[in-house]
C-alpha cells in the first residue's frame, strides 16, 4: 500500500470522527455573530468615551477641591486678621477691653483731665473754695447722649458728699472754672514738650465772688503772672487797684470808644 492511500485512509477516518462529534452541533449564526461583535465593539467604545469623560470630570474635581481648600485656608487667616482687627476696634470704641468701657478718645482724654483736676485741687480749688471743694471726675454719665468718663463731680467737705456740679452757685461755678482754666495752661505746658503759653484771658465772672475770694482770685492770677501774661476783663472798681498795668476802655458816644493804658 502507497503512502498517499495509508494518508487518505488516516484523514478520511478522522473526518468520519469529527463528523459524528459535530452530528448533534447547531450550525454558529454567522450574521448574529457579526452582529454582537459589532455590537460590543460599540459598547466598548462608548464605555470608552465614559471613561475619559469621568477622567476629565475628576480632574476638574480635583482641580476645584484644591482651589476651596486653598480659599479656605485664604478664608482663616482673613478670619484671624478680622478677630484681631475686631478686637482692636472694639478696644477703640469702648466695647471691649477696659472696665469703664471708654472709647481710646474719651479715655486719652480722661487722663489729661484727672492731671488738670488733680492739679487744680492741689494749687487753686482748695484755696478760692476755702479748703471745702474737691474736683472728682464722675464714673457715671449724666447725659446719655455723651460719652461718660469726663463728668465733673464735686466732693464737699462740709456735707462728706458728692454731687454734680450743676448745683454750684453761680459763684462757685466761677471759682471751679477758673481753677480748671488755670490748671489747664500749666498741665498743657508742662506736658506739651516745651511748646509755651504765654498769655491766658479771663473773661469777667468776678462779680459773683465775695470780697475774701476775690482777693485769693486775684493771688493766684498773681502767681500765674509771674511766667505769663494774664489778661482779666472786669468792671470790678476793686480789681483796678490791684491790677498794675490796665488797658481802660471807655465809651465815648456815637458807638466809639477810647482806649487808654494805664501803669502802676
């Protein structure tokens, strides 16, 4: 027997073989094939094209949770700057930070007043007052449209009470003044860095003092004198005697009048 036979015998017993294994096979569907390869072709590519949308949409997610915790951080050193920036403000205004809550303002000026209160105790009010008054700044405001702090009480030795110093005679109100106006031009040129107050006018109130208080008046105007020039306006005819140098005007008519400068 022929090689080529022995061949032909082998194949056809094995297509006999795969013959009886296919007997009961059902022929593939070619075309349904093609059709659900086409068909997962197109899903992958649109679960492709998902896929680099979600890309992008996460990036610019990330993108923008990185530029709210920078705001956020921005956000708490502005929040810092404004609690401290509030905490000065209200230390400025009087809500916060002092037990009288007085504004910077009023409590700068609180204690340029106490000095000249002090002072005017100490050189003038004991004396023009007898010893009896005593300056004292109220802690309490008397007008609830200003700003409380500044308030001028009046201590009085004879009752050992307070009391406003609205109830002042016209007198004593002159006397209290003019202790304040004295004392104010010393407090300020002593603490004013060498600037000088040279002159200080008085403007009448005399009248409302008793002789004995107008002579010590007139010793403490004395004493302020002696390093600046002190100006009194008065129609006291006792004043004159005791002023050394005087400038007298007089009326004349007719809405003139003359001046005349007298020396003592």
């Amino acid at each position: 027997m022929s090689l080529a036979i022995k061949r032909k015998g082998i194949l056809t017993s094995d297509i006999s073989k795969v013959t009886a294994q296919l007997k009961d096979q059902t022929k593939p569907d070619i075309v349904a094939l093609k059709h659900a390869k086409d068909e997962a072709e197109q899903n992958h590519l649109i679960a492709a094209k998902q896929t680099d949308s979600f890309n992008r949409d996460l990036k610019e997610a990330t993108q923008n949770f990185e530029q709210v915790q920078k705001i956020l951080q921005a956000q708490g050193t502005f929040t810092k700057e404004l609690a401290a920036v509030t905490s000065l403000y209200n230390i400025v205004t009087g809500k916060d930070g002092n037990e009288n809550k007085l504004k910077l303002e009023t409590y700068v000026v609180q204690n340029y007043l106490l000095k000249i209160l002090n002072y005017a105790n100490r050189k003038f009010l004991s004396i023009l007052s007898n010893d009896r008054y005593y300056f004292q700044l109220s802690t309490e405001s008397t007008n609830k449209q200003r700003d409380h702090g500044l308030d001028i009480n009046i201590y009085d030795r004879q009752t050992n009470a307070t009391r406003s110093s609205d109830t002042l005679s016209g007198g004593e109100t002159f006397i209290a003044a003019l202790s304040i106006a004295l004392s104010l031009s010393e407090v300020v040129q002593s603490s004013a860095n060498g600037v000088q107050i040279d002159a200080l006018f008085i403007d009448e109130g005399f009248g409302s003092l008793d002789e004995e208080t107008l002579n010590e008046a007139m010793k403490a105007l004395t004493e302020i004198g002696q390093n600046r020039m002190v100006g009194v306006i008065s129609h006291i005819e006792s004043m004159k005697q005791s002023i050394g140098q005087q400038l007298l005007v007089q009326k004349v008519g007719n809405g003139k009048s003359t001046i005349k400068i007298i020396t003592k």
